[in-house]
C-alpha cells in the first residue's frame, strides 16, 4: 500500500474546490432515465450519452474526479480514444463502481445488503492497471417501520470496511458511500439520528479494519426530511442538522466529504450544499464537496434526447450544473445563476 499515494489522490479529489461526477449508473438505472425521457435503451446510446459527458469543454474547471461503472470504463469515444484517456487528458481524475449492487438482506424484510466483495481484490487491480485511481462502494439505509435494525446497519458497514481496506491495499482510494435513502414520511430528527447511527457504525468498522482514513473520501446523504414529509426544512435547517451530525461521527482524519444528491433537484442540492459551506466551510475539519449524478445530469439528459443536433446544448447545461455546485463549495451559489441560463 502506497500511503502518500492514497492521501494525495483523496486530497486531489475534494481540492481547488471542485468535486466529482458521478456518471456510474447501473445498465438498468441507466436504461430507465433514456426511457422517462423517449431515449432507445441500448449500449450504443448509452455510450454516445457518456461521450458527450466527458468531451463537455472546460469540465476539468469544477470537476475533479468522475465516477465510471464497469461499461464506461471499457467504452470509446466514435474515434476509438478509450474514455478513460479522454477524462485523464482533460485533468480529471477516473474512478469506478465496484458494487454489485444492493440486494435483499436474508431474515431483513425490506431492507438490503450491497454486494460484491467476491473477487474484488482480481477487479481492482484490473480497473487500477487500466487508470483507475479510486472506487466506489454503495450502502443503502432505509427508513420505515421498525427498520433499519441494528443488524443491517452493522452488515453493511462492514461490507463497506472491507471493500475500503481491499481497495487502498490495490492503491485505490475508497469512497465509501452510506447512504440513508429520502424515500418515505419520516422526519429530519428521524433521518439525523439514523444517520449518525450509520455513520459511527461505519467508522468504527473502518478503524477494525485497518482502512487508513486520510486516505479515502465518505459520500454520505445529507440530514434530510423523507420526500414525503409533510415539513420540508430550509436549506440552513438541514445545513445546520448535517453538520452538527456529521461533528458527531465522522473522524477529522478525512480530507473530504462529496455528498451524493440522492433524488433533490438540482437547485435544491445546490442551495444545500451552499447553505453549509456558507456557515461552516471555515471551521469544518474536512472539504464540504459534492458527488453528484441526477443534479448535474439531468438538466442534460433531458436537453439532449439522444440527438446529435442536440450534443453541444446539452453540453452546457452540464457545463452549468458543474459551474453551479463550483459556486456552492465556494458559498457564492444563489438562484439567480440558475434563472441567467
């Protein structure tokens, strides 16, 4: 393992206050987006959409590190240049998905367990001989009656731990992503104490495992009330909630926290992260960055609709969502960026 490698690609992740991209989607996930939107579900279309992701000009200026899954990874542009190059050339850092997914948790009626750990010490070292310089493992909490137990917490956090030691063994900074889902009523005080029930079980998992925490990155889901709550806080509300939960459980060790957008809209997760870097980004022990796919995404995908005609519109909205959560991690993001367009 090669420590000073590690923490200066984590610290190159979250620096010059850019964040990452996550453009990992699943073939299904994937596939279901095209088809909201009238696009053909295919691998052709699937490659063209990343293509047009990763030539977007002047990306490199908010985006650090772009996430892959294992399709990307492996595509082209038209011209046969390897994507993996085309992002690596244009300064951002490539990483890649490695989970399997979260599927149903034996004796844990609706709950899940990620999966994936079965030969991942063979994939990582493929995925690093071939650029990767980080990973990432996915964990979904859910809130409802009676759930999440304690059981599903502590196996997933310590699925997460593994993945996390295997990955720096390979050279690979491990994002590890716990992430407690908006779906439901539940409330933000609901979804503040589940939260830092996740996260202390992680950490602690993490410091069993060895996983050396100046070398990885956390992507949590913000302090959120469920999409269906009936009150809906303001964005200093959940700034506030999030930080002081995240002081609570997450070690100072790490070099940065890219939150995942998990279903906002894209002004929304913008205004959010804005609100927190506004009241904490000067006294917070970590970089207060984003990861986000839907919120920078979609505005593109939308534009686009799977025509060539189309390519360079769709371009700049993407170029204007990565502007826009720039403008967020620097606290100087307002609505109206979003009504100039």
């Amino acid at each position: 393992m090669n420590t000073q490698k590690l923490i200066d690609t984590a610290k190159a992740m979250v620096a010059n206050d850019k964040g990452l991209l996550a453009m990992d989607e699943s073939t299904p996930t994937c596939n279901k987006r095209f088809a909201k939107v009238g696009i053909p579900q295919n691998e052709e279309t699937r490659r063209a959409y990343r293509e047009l992701i990763v030539t977007t000009p002047g990306l490199s200026e908010f985006i650090s590190g772009a996430i892959l899954c294992d399709e990307t990874i492996r595509q082209q542009k038209k011209d046969g240049t390897p994507f993996i190059k085309v992002i690596t050339d244009a300064g951002i850092i490539p990483g890649i998905k490695v989970d399997a997914g979260a599927k149903d948790m034996a004796a844990h009626p609706k709950e899940k367990i990620t999966e994936g750990l079965d030969k991942l010490r063979d994939r990582l070292a493929e995925y690093s001989k071939m650029g990767a310089r980080f990973a990432k493992w996915r964990a979904v909490i859910t809130i409802g009656e009676n759930i999440p137990s304690q059981g599903c917490i502590e196996a997933n956090a310590h699925v997460l731990a593994r993945y996390a030691a295997l990955c720096q063994e390979a050279d690979l900074v491990p994002i590890v992503e716990p992430e407690v889902l908006m779906d439901g009523e539940h409330t933000m005080q609901q979804c503040f104490e589940t939260t830092e029930k996740v996260l202390r079980a992680v950490f602690n998992q993490l410091y069993m495992q060895r996983v050396m925490l100046e070398g990885m990155i956390l992507k949590p889901n913000m302090v959120l009330p469920g999409l269906a709550c009936s009150k809906q806080e303001t964005a200093d509300e959940v700034a506030d909630a999030t930080i002081k939960c995240f002081l609570r459980a997450v070690s100072a060790s790490l070099p940065g926290v890219t939150f995942l957008s998990g279903g906002q809209s894209s002004e929304l997760a913008s205004a959010r992260l804005n609100a927190m870097n506004v009241r904490f980004k000067s006294r917070a022990p970590w970089g207060l960055a984003f990861s986000f796919a839907r919120a920078i995404q979609q505005p593109a995908l939308e534009i686009w609709q799977g025509k060539e005609s189309n390519v360079v519109a769709a371009q700049q909205a993407l170029y204007h969502r990565a502007k826009c959560n720039f403008a967020a991690r620097r606290g100087e993001y307002t609505a109206v960026m979003d009504k100039n367009v």
